[in-house]
C-alpha cells in the first residue's frame, strides 16, 4: 500500500514515499514529520525592544513594536507623543525617558492608548469574547497568540481551530480554555506568564462605570476608626518591597507585612513556631481554628509580632503571653477538612499594653466587601507546612482568588468546600501555594491602598499542587462572630 495515499502531512506538506514508511517535505514555516509544528524563523535579535511574530508568508517573521518605536526592526524611536498615539481625546503626556509616555484618558475610556470603551466587556460565557482589551490586570502589554515566545505553549495562533477560539495575529485577551475571565500570555522577567486581563463584565453597563469611575477619583480611601491613639489607621505598611514571585516564596523586608504574627510553643529550649497569624486590634490576633483547638494549656503559647527572622532576636520584635483563645463555636472536622476554621487570641498585656504601634507592628483591616475572582492577594508566613522544612526568614508569594465554581470543580475539591471556605492559587501551573504561608496566617488584598484580611491559610492537597490550590477561611463570614467577641473589650 502507498503510504501517501491518504497524504499525511498536513499544512500544504508533500508526502514522499520511501517503501513503507513516508517523509513530508514541509513548507515554510512548518516542520515536524507530519509537518504539524510550526518552527522559529525569527532570527536573533531581528526585533530589538520589540516582539517577533511569525506569519505564513515571506521572510516569516515581522516585528511588533512598542510605541514610539518602529517597524521594520524596532531599532528607531519616533517622539512619544507627536503624532498623538492617544485616542478618544486623549491627552499624550512625555516622560524624561525618551520612549516613555502616559496618555491621560477622559472619563470612560481607559487602557494604554485610551483604546478601551465601557462597552468593551465580556459576558457570563466570557470564552465567547472577541473585543480588543490587549492590556493584563497588572498592567502588562499581552503578547501577540503568533509571537514566537508562544510556539511551546498550549494556546497559540498555530493551535488547531484556533480561528473558533478567535486566536489569530493579534494579541487581545482571549478565554480558550472557560476560565474565569479572558486572560493572555505576557512576558515577565524574560519568560513568558499568563494573567487576566483588564477587562470588565457586561453585567457593568458603560453608565455604572462611569459613575465607579467619578467615584474613585473623588473619594480617597478612609480608614476605619480605632478608639484609642495607637492603630488608628489599619493595613497599612511603611514599607513596600519588591514583590518577587518564585516557588517557595521570596524572602520580604521588615516592615512589609507588619501584621504578621507567630504563635509560638514554648518549651525548655525557648519556644517553636507553630502557626501563624494576623493582628486586627492592639490586644487580639486572628488565627485557624485547627492551630488552637487541640493546644489544651494558652499559658504555653506565646504571640510574636514584628517579627523577621525566627532565629534571631530582634530590636523590633514585641512577644506577648495569652490571655484567652477563643474557637469558633461550631468548629469541627469531617474528612480532615476543617469547618469554620477561625479562632481569636487575646494577648496579655504588658506595663498596662498590649502591642504598641511600630513601622514594624500594625494592624490589618477586616474586609468591608468581597474581592472578585482573578485579584492577586498576598499570602505570607515562615512556610510551617507538613511536608516541609520550615524557613527561618519571613517569606511571601502572590496568589490568585479562585471562584468556587472553579473550586468545586470534581478534579479541584470538589464538594468538601463550603461558603466559610476559598481557594486561591494557580489551576494552570501549580507552585505558588499557601505552602508558602502558613497554617492561620493571613491572605491580604489591597483595596485602594489599604491591606485586608480576607482569608486565613486552613487546608489544602499536598503543597503547589496543579489543580489543588490551597484552601483559606473566608473571613467576610465571621465578621459579626469577630465583632461579638471582642466587643467588649473595644478599647484594647
């Protein structure tokens, strides 16, 4: 029999009997043995600050270049802001840097060039979008489905059926796989990520956003009162380090995540690490439930806040003894899955105080609202994890808030969630986990500045798991049991 009979190489490839096997002779740009992969034709260096792309069609490539720079080779800037890249009567601003540049958008447009209208949305189904949005939620320019950097990755312009996914040359943001929103691949410290992208739901008419938009200009951010001198202000640091996002966690500056408290075994060498978590008021810490619930004597425990460095002694440190733990009343535990897993801890005062304001002791906020799926929140903590050794130095990692559509997927957790619980991490990769946390330590996400715990690190499947993300208590449930118990004692 002809092996080419049936022709099988695909993309316009020639086939060429040799007995009973076949070769395909592929044309450019495929290869592979049945001409099914798409091969680099970029050459090196061939696009300068810009992107390259491959095309169907001689030489193969083009360069995709950020303004002000130009084709062919993104070698040659124009000025940034003559002619104006700006649209919709947007106003064209220059930097000191030559090629940097800021367009001021009117009221509602938005996005780099002020390209993106109100209308511009995406709907329940957003697999179905097909607007323009190219910008991710971090700002990142998305790159092109056809950029080379993509060739490897699962969801390119060369995939099969990529027309009905609406991936072509271009680079808007796209939603192939029924994620939670449209997202795109971006490149990040030379390797390439994805993330969602700066798009809204339909459900937002252009005339809500508008009005949320007017809003947001008028009105800063207030903080929530305290009633003595100290805390008056909550979740906010003095210090701001960079945040860099790799396995394990990256080692934090003092001072970035002041609300960060240790519980603390003692013993006769001193005192061990156990748990994590979170300060709300001078005298009372959030923390899991299942950290305390078997720890039959609080005189042996002890709160560390302030702290970096678990083996050291430190100038900024503050330690207090407990005075009371309190669990939640209808904690329990089926299938080794907590349940309204939260519990508070009251610290002892010391000289008449409990913890004294410092850049490095602050408060964290209790949420005021719900954060939506897609908003990256910081998880911290010394790593305490079951399968693990435990890091000395304070570390932290960003994660991403997870649905509970997603979460309750059957490969997911499937239905050991309920509405007290989230989840958060990566389903497409695995890694960044609350391993990188620790047990009762918090999950924060900034609103306006302004740090809130809005979830306390509870259970999970192993550690940075695909599909497995960790697990966290969802602290907007137990607001009112918060409020209760330490109302009495609102002037701590």
């Amino acid at each position: 029999a002809d092996p080419c009979s049936s022709n099988p190489c695909k993309n316009g490839g020639r086939c060429e009997a040799k007995g009973r096997d076949f070769s395909c002779v592929c044309p450019k740009p495929y290869a592979g043995t049945t001409c099914e992969k798409v091969k680099d034709m970029c050459p090196s260096k061939s696009c300068r600050t810009g992107d390259c792309l491959i095309t169907l069609t001689p030489p193969y490539f083009r360069c995709s270049c950020k303004h002000p720079y130009k084709t062919p080779n993104c070698k040659h800037a124009s000025k940034q802001c003559s002619p104006n890249p700006c649209k919709n009567g947007g106003t064209c601003r220059r930097h000191r840097n030559r090629s940097k540049f800021t367009c001021d958008c009117p009221v509602p447009f938005r996005g780099r060039f002020c390209e993106i209208k109100p209308t511009d949305c995406y709907k329940e189904d957003s697999s179905g979008y097909r607007g323009r949005v190219n910008q991710a939620v971090n700002g990142h320019t998305c790159l092109h489905w056809n950029s080379h950097r993509l060739l490897d990755s699962s969801f390119n312009a060369f995939m099969e059926d990529a027309d009905s996914y609406g991936i072509g040359d271009h680079n808007f943001c796209r939603n192939p796989d029924g994620d939670e929103k449209p997202w795109c691949y971006i490149r990040k410290n030379n390797e390439v990520d994805w993330e969602f992208c700066d798009v809204s739901p339909c459900s937002e008419t252009g005339e809500e956003l508008e009005v949320r938009h007017l809003a947001a200009v008028k009105e800063s951010p207030r903080d929530p009162p305290e009633s003595n001198q100290m805390f008056q202000t909550c979740g906010k640091p003095e210090v701001h380090g960079a945040l860099k996002r790799i396995h394990g966690g990256a080692k934090t500056t003092a001072g970035k995540h002041p609300w960060m408290a240790s519980l603390q075994m003692k013993n006769a060498h001193g005192s061990q690490h156990f748990c994590g978590g979170v300060l709300i008021k001078s005298c009372w810490v959030l923390t899991a439930g299942h950290c305390i619930i078997n720890t039959e004597n609080s005189s042996k425990i002890q709160v560390a806040l302030g702290k970096q460095n678990l083996k050291k002694r430190e100038a900024q440190e503050q330690i207090f003894d407990v005075e009371q733990t309190i669990v939640h009343n209808k904690y329990n535990e089926e299938n080794d899955v907590p349940h309204n897993d939260i519990a508070l801890i009251k610290l002892k005062p010391v000289d008449g105080h409990c913890a004294l304001e410092t850049k490095y002791v602050k408060t964290s906020c209790l949420p005021d609202d719900i954060f939506e799926p897609g908003t990256n929140c910081f998880i911290s903590g010394w790593g305490q994890t079951e399968t693990d050794e435990q890091p000395h130095q304070l570390l932290d990692a960003n994660v991403k808030l997870i649905s509970q559509k997603k979460c309750s997927d059957s490969e997911v957790h499937g239905n050991r969630l309920d509405r007290t619980m989230f989840c958060a991490g990566r389903l497409k990769k695995g890694g960044v986990d609350s391993c990188q946390g620790d047990s009762g330590g918090p999950l924060t996400c900034v609103k306006n500045g302004t740090s809130y715990v809005y979830g306390l690190v509870s259970w999970g499947e192993g550690c940075g798991l695909k599909n497995k993300p960790g697990v966290y208590t969802q602290v907007t449930e137990f607001l009112h049991w918060i409020e209760t118990k330490i109302q009495p004692e609102s002037r701590s």
